[in-house]
C-alpha cells in the first residue's frame, strides 16, 4: 500500500505531501489543476518513463519520495532479495531529476538503476487508464491475466519443467548425433591407425630403453678390440706370467739375501691379487658388451619404428600407448552410436509426449477459463451500459514454449455483428475505460498487494453508468488500495478518502496543492463537480443525497 508521496520542485509543485489510506481515494480537481502533474511525479519516482521535462522553473532539482508499507510475502522484497537489497517492513523509494536531466534513485537509501527501479515498481503499482499499454491493454499480458484468473499457475509450472526436460533432450541427441557423425567421418582413419598402433604395442620407457641398448651395443663394437688386447696383456702371457715369474725367482734368492727381498717379494704378490682383480672386472666387461649384431638391428629397427610413428601423430614417444587408448575408446564409442542414438531418441519420444500432454493439458484448461472470464466480463458490461458488446478471449496455437502452445488476446465487438477486434483499437475512450474496469473487476485478486491507479477511467459516463463505475472501483478498494482521478461525482461521491487538487496562482508563479476533504468541504466539492462553478443548496443536496449513507 502507498502510504506516503513526498513531492518538492516537479512542474508546478513546489512541496505536496500526502499520506494516502487503504480503500478508495478519489483525486479530484478542475481540468488544468495539476492531476495529471500529481500521476507524472508518482511515475517518475516508480521508473516509470514520462515527460523530460519535470523540474519546476527555478529549481536545481526536482525530487520524489513514496513509501509504501507491504506484507511479508510482498513481490517486491524477492526483487530485492535477487538484487542484494536489505529491506525492512517500510519501502521508500527516492528519486531525483537534475536540471540537466540526469535521474538518480533510491530504494531504502541505497542507490539503484532504472531497471531495478521499475522492477520494484512493477510489483507495487499498477496504471489503468486510456493510454495505457503497460497494463490490460498489453497484448503479451493477456496469457499471463488469464493463467492468473484460473489459478493455473501448477500446470504452467509442470509445462515449464516439460519444457526445459524437453529442450535438454533434444540438445543431448544432437550433440550426440554431431559426435557420431564426426567418428563415422574418421572411421577410417581411427581403425587403420589403431591396429598399426596395435601391432607396435609401444610401452611407456621403451623409447628410452631401446636408445639406451642400441648406444650401448654401438659402444661395444668400437671399445671391444682394445678391452680384449689389455686383457691378453695383463694375461699369463703377458703381465701375469712375468710377475709370477718374478716371484719365482725372487724366492729362490730370498733365502740368501738376508731378509732384504721380503718387501719386494710381498708386494709382488700384492700386485698379482690387484691384477686377478683387474681381470675378473675386464671379463666382466667383455661379458656385458657381448652381443649378438642381430639384436642391435632389430633394436634399432624398433626403436626407428616407435619414434616414426610419434612424429606422424605428433606426440611423445611415451604417449603412444595412452594416444592408442583415446582412439580405441572414440571407436568404442562409434561401434555403439547407433544404440547411443536409439535410446536417446526414445528418451526424447517421452519427453515429447510429456511435453505434449502438459501443455494440451493447459491449453484446454485455459479454454475453459476463457469462457468463464467472457461469462463473467459479460455480467460486468451489462451494469456498465455495454449489455450489446461482445467481449472474447481468442486462443490460437503458436511455437511450442515454457508457456504452452498458445496465444490469448482479449478481443471485443462494440455492436453485436460488428467486427471484433484487439480490445485497444476497437473501443472507443469511454468504452476502452469501461472495458478496462469491468476486466479489472473479473480479474481481481490475481495482483495481490497492488496499488491501482484509475486515470479518468470515468471519462464519457456519467449518470447511473458513472455510479456503476464507481462501485466496481469501490469493490476492488474493499480489497486494497486504490487511487482515482476523476470529473464524475458518482464516483467521488463514493471514495472512502477524498483530496482536491488546487492550481493557485501569484504574480510570481502557479502552484498546484492537494487538499484532503471531509463533511462539507468534501459535500461543497461534489456538489462543484455537478453543477459547476456556483455551488448551489439543490447542488449541495444532491451531493448529499450521491453520499453512501
């Protein structure tokens, strides 16, 4: 509910502040007087998009504050929640318009953009009028009024989930039949290069094994003649023969030499240990360079072959195998891409037909509410003085969606046989506002927590047709708040709050004032509204008499 509008310096209002009240209030004033100016400033402050030009002459700024206090399960706290938005019982919007055009809000002193501005708004008041085409009179809202007047929003809900279960199953076949048409294009390839790859059967290392074998036997050939001649050389018949002959003969003159070759004699025998150890490590040697000239063809033939095929596939030696691995599993997957696809087009089978019933399903649900909304308009136009006009609401199929497979437009005939067409273009201003009200009436209740705002939705009724009007605005007050600006004293008459808007002027400049009504200024205002400028006691009376007891 709007419980306050704070407006300084817009147009031809320097300060005005009002406190409005649940139920109906009724804004009233002659022509020029600045309602409309009253509608333009709660606009600006809501977002929503109006004049450039809002600024009083002389002011650096204009500026717009309203409050509004909500439930706790208002729409507008999950705005801001989704906005990152603290929030408490109260929400006061500001906003301020420079001279130089630029516009800043507020949401609770925290600024915000435009969007998330009239997102706020969108969920705290709604505009009805002639021209208005945010409202009913918004061909893209019919849908949603009509969901909304049938409670149908679970079964909306299950042709959205349908959807979305369906959309993700033709992405996954598709996807799918992308893939199996990309294996089946190198089939060819992955099964000549997979059994080429088998055939080799690379291991991870053997690259390196190989090149270390085959250096290792190239070493062989060229080391091997010099490790053989130093081992004949430190053989019998070389150096060990002669030391063990030096021993022998310096053993026989031992005995006469007094002791003096016993260190020779120990070293020798020393060096002949140092040589069987030198020789054992050379056999050694000549043992593990031994090879078969075979093996280092064969190792060199395998090693060239591990090493061409890496290079034709352009990956590391040791990532031949894992490189085999990933094409044997691409073909795996295109020897089972046929089963792949059946099965993933059986799953997208059920989730047509879910899709199918759910949205058939709320297709005839929203025909039967239709009928029951053209039933009902029906028993609203005839108190309105359009007992002879048609109202209907069109279903026609269109693109499947999250929303169904249909398109609402409310439509209506003046005239019975005359043409119907889309309610906007077919009514005329005094029966577009009578449309509109009776269609706001049927579809009470489905705006929980809204604001309404009437602009002259009375406009070209007057007498018991203006008295019908104003209880239907009355009806949907019982249930909230609603504001209108009106020239109808039906109408006024029956407002649980009244205010009057004034345009004063002074040799300096022209002001416009709201002032609130009660017991006679409210009385002499009505009685105004239908006699005119000179208020008369018959006029008096009769306002008295439009008064709800």
């Amino acid at each position: 509910m709007l419980c306050n509008l704070d407006i300084r310096d817009m147009l031809i209002i320097d300060r005005l502040e009002l406190s409005f009240q649940p139920g109906l209030n009724v804004l009233t004033g002659e022509t020029g007087a600045g309602k409309s100016i009253l509608l333009d400033s709660l606009g600006f402050v809501l977002g929503w998009r109006g004049r450039a030009e809002l600024v009083r002459q002389g002011a650096d700024q204009g500026e717009v504050i309203a409050e509004f206090n909500l439930s706790k399960n208002h729409g507008a706290w999950d705005v801001l929640r989704e906005a990152g938005l603290s929030y408490d019982a109260a929400l006061i919007l500001r906003r301020i318009n420079s001279r130089d055009g630029r516009k800043t809000a507020w949401i609770n002193d925290r600024r915000v953009s435009g969007d998330i501005l009239r997102a706020v708004s969108a969920t705290l008041v709604e505009l009805h009028g002639q021209h208005d085409d945010h409202g009913m009179l918004n061909p893209r809202k019919h849908r949603i009024l009509l969901d909304d007047f049938g409670n149908l929003a679970p079964k909306l809900a299950a042709v959205c989930v349908a959807w979305k279960d369906l959309t993700a199953a033709k992405k996954i076949l598709s996807t799918a039949e992308i893939r199996v048409a990309e294996l089946q294009a190198e089939e060819e390839f992955l099964r000549h290069t997979v059994a080429e790859l088998d055939e080799l059967s690379p291991s991870a290392g053997e690259d390196a094994e190989l090149d270390k074998q085959r250096r290792k036997m190239q070493a062989a050939e060229k080391i091997g003649e010099d490790i053989h001649k130093s081992y004949q050389a430190l053989g019998i018949n070389g150096a060990e023969g002669q030391l063990i002959d030096a021993v022998r003969w310096l053993g026989d003159a031992s005995e006469q030499a007094d002791g003096t070759l016993e260190g020779p004699l120990a070293a020798l025998e020393r060096a002949i240990i140092e040589l069987g150890e030198a020789q054992s490590g050379i056999e050694a040697c000549v043992a593990e360079l031994a090879f078969n000239p075979y093996d280092l063809e064969q190792a060199e033939e395998r090693l060239f072959a591990i090493r061409g095929l890496a290079r034709k596939h352009n990956v590391l030696a040791d990532e031949l195998g894992s490189f085999a691995d990933a094409l044997r599993s691409r073909l795996r997957a295109l020897d089972r891409g046929e089963s792949d696809l059946a099965e993933l087009n059986a799953i997208l089978d059920v989730a047509q037909v879910t899709y199918d019933d759910a949205a058939n399903g709320l297709s005839d649900a929203r025909r039967k509410w239709a009928i029951k909304l053209d039933m009902a308009m029906a028993k609203e136009l005839a108190p309105l003085k359009m007992e002879r006009a048609v109202f209907a609401t069109e279903i026609t199929t269109s693109n499947p969606g999250p929303d169904g497979v249909d398109t609402v437009s409310f439509t209506v005939a003046t005239n019975p046989g005359a043409p119907a067409g889309p309610i906007g273009k077919i009514a005329s201003g005094g029966e577009l506002s009578r449309f509109l009200l009776a269609l706001k009436v049927c579809l009470t209740g489905t705006d929980s927590g809204l604001t309404l705002i009437f602009d002259e939705i009375d406009r070209g009724v007057g007498g018991a047709t203006a008295d019908a009007v104003g209880r239907r605005l009355s009806q949907l007050a019982s249930q909230g708040q609603v504001l209108v600006v009106t020239h109808s004293p039906q109408v006024a008459a029956l407002g649980d709050h009244h205010w009057r808007v004034e345009k004063r002027q002074t040799k300096e400049a022209t002001v416009s004032t709201v002032v609130g009504l009660v017991g006679s200024d409210r009385i002499d205002e009505i009685a105004r509204m239908l006699s005119g400028d000179r208020i008369t006691d018959e006029a008096r009376a009769a306002a008295i008499a439009l008064l709800p007891v």
